[in-house]
C-alpha cells in the first residue's frame, strides 16, 4: 500500500546524517538495529507528513487508532512551524 500525504504537511526528506544519529542512539539499546529500506525511502517522501488516510486495519482485522501524523527526524533548529517540535523522534526518544 502507498500512503498519500496532505500536501505540505512534511518537514522535509530526512538527512543521512541526523538519520545516522538517531540510528546510532537506538543502537545503544537494541545492538544490531537497521531501519527498514522501505521506512527510509518513506522518509525521504514525507517525513513528519500528516496521512490522508488515518485508519488502517491491524492484521487482526481490527480498526487500529488512527494515525494524526507520523514522527519527524528534522533538525529542531531547522523548523519552520515550531509546534512541530513536539513530533520529533528525538522527543519520544529521549525525552528532550
């Protein structure tokens, strides 16, 4: 399935580099961790988008919660919109 995003709700294509951060701070935890190719190449499409589908079924067939808007990997001094702070990974991650 191809997810379609509300145009211009992302925040950009993630960095290589502030994705290599992140990737090596999950690291600390989890030794081992790869993003999957296929989450990287959304990234690259539409990091932080909002879906214009926000329902999805779970593989129990269940209604799974809706998704308002998925996390971000921007640089936080980069964001034009600084309510979108809150949405970093980094935030969730850390708790920064």
């Amino acid at each position: 399935m191809s997810l379609q995003f509300i145009e211009s709700s992302c925040v950009g294509p993630v960095s290589t580099a502030e994705l290599d951060r992140m990737k090596s701070m999950i690291q600390n935890d989890y030794v081992g961790f790869r993003f999957d190719p296929e989450y990287v190449h959304l990234l690259q499409r539409c990091n932080g988008g909002e879906p214009v589908t926000k329902y999805f079924r779970a593989p129990s067939g269940l209604l799974a919660p809706p998704i308002e808007r998925f996390l971000h990997y921007a640089q936080l001094s980069s964001l034009t919109d600084r309510s979108l702070a809150f949405f970093s990974c980094k935030r969730f991650l850390v708790g920064s």
